[in-house]
C-alpha cells in the first residue's frame, strides 16, 4: 500500500494505493493519524479510489483510524470507493458507520 496526504480547504486527504492489508500498512496509517492530530488537524478524507484489494485487517485499520480521530474530537470520513471495496463495507454493515462519499470534493463539503 501506498499513502500520502494533501490538505484541500483545511481538509487532510489521505491517498490510499494498492492493497490495504492492515500489517505494517496500519502502522503507517495510524503514525499519520496520530501526526495530524498533535496538529490540530481533525478532519479527514480518506480517498479509496486507487484501492485494488482490501482485506479484513485493511478494513480494521479503517475502523481504528475512525476511532482514533473521533477520540480525538475530529472525524474521517470515505471518498471514492471502488465498487469492489463499496461491497466489502457494505456487507460487513460498516456503510452504517463510515459516511460515504462518492467525490473527494463531495467528502470535503460535508464538513462545512
């Protein structure tokens, strides 16, 4: 997996690419997070567009930087999920937790 991050209207967009498999990939999520918050920086876009697979372990990181930005009193929500990845959180009810976006741009105007 490959991650970076752009700020747009003082919003954090973190790129995910690749295969999210959670491992070493949620460590690398999680430092990012942990960053963004010792910034002030509470509100995040996720942007899955660029995702080719995502297992169970991926979609636990997604739980836990969820978690880790809500304990810290911001809030991430999920932009462009590929169809593949749309279904998995679907199945798994995790549609009823994350807010999905089908745009960045939609992502972002939802924390105005």
């Amino acid at each position: 997996m490959n991650l970076s991050t752009k700020e747009i209207d003082g919003i954090t967009v973190i790129e995910l690419e690749g295969s999210v498999l959670g491992g070493p990939d949620a460590s690398a999520l999680n430092e990012v997070l942990h960053n963004l918050i010792e910034k002030k920086k509470k509100k995040v876009v996720v942007d899955l567009s660029d995702v080719q697979t995502m297992n169970s372990s991926g979609l636990s990181m997604l739980i836990n930087a969820l978690t880790t930005i809500r304990k810290a009193g911001g809030d991430l929500k999920i932009a462009e999920p590929p169809k593949k990845i749309e279904s998995l959180l679907t199945i798994t009810k995790l549609t009823t937790v994350f807010e999905l976006f089908a745009s960045v741009k939609e992502a972002i105007i939802s924390f105005k």
